[in-house]
C-alpha cells in the first residue's frame, strides 16, 4: 500500500471517529437505538421548556425558536462536512 493511500484511510479513520464521538443514542428494549442531539442542544430544548412552563415564553414562540435553532445547527452540520469531504479531496 502507497503511503498516500495509508494516509487517506488514516484520514478517512479519523473523521469517522469524530463523527461517531459525536453521535448520542439511547438504547430502548422495544425501539431499539434511538438518536439522541447533543448534551449542549438538550441543555437548550430543557431551557426552552423550563420558560414554557413557568410562562416566562408562550409554546408557539419557543417552538419556533427552537424549530430555528435545529435548522441552523443542521445547516452548519452540511457545510462542515461539505468542507471535510472537499479536504479530503485535496
């Protein structure tokens, strides 16, 4: 094997280990692996329903913040792995 071939697996080793490092599941004996986000947005969801309900915010606002705040984090998720996989390339 080239050692440019060796390095490309070893890169290639690497962002899947990232990946997986960052991946939460819980497993449940009916369901089986069930995904779960990060600690850091279930932090923020658990803020989110805290303010809901001592009333601090009315559920259609936080709902749509939070709505919000998945489709940024997936959009900033797409164009870091866009970036990786342009790396890779090089």
């Amino acid at each position: 094997m080239s050692q440019q071939v060796a390095d490309v697996l070893d890169q290639r080793s690497a962002v899947e280990a990232v990946r997986s490092a960052h991946r939460f599941e819980l497993n449940l004996p009916v369901l089986g692996a069930v995904p779960l986000p990060p600690p850091e947005q279930l932090a923020y969801f658990a803020a989110m329903g805290l303010m809901v309900a001592f009333e601090i915010i009315e559920w259609p606002i936080a709902l749509t913040i939070a709505a919000g705040h998945l489709l940024a984090t997936e959009q900033h998720n797409r164009v870091l792995e866009e970036v990786g996989e342009a790396l890779e390339g090089v």
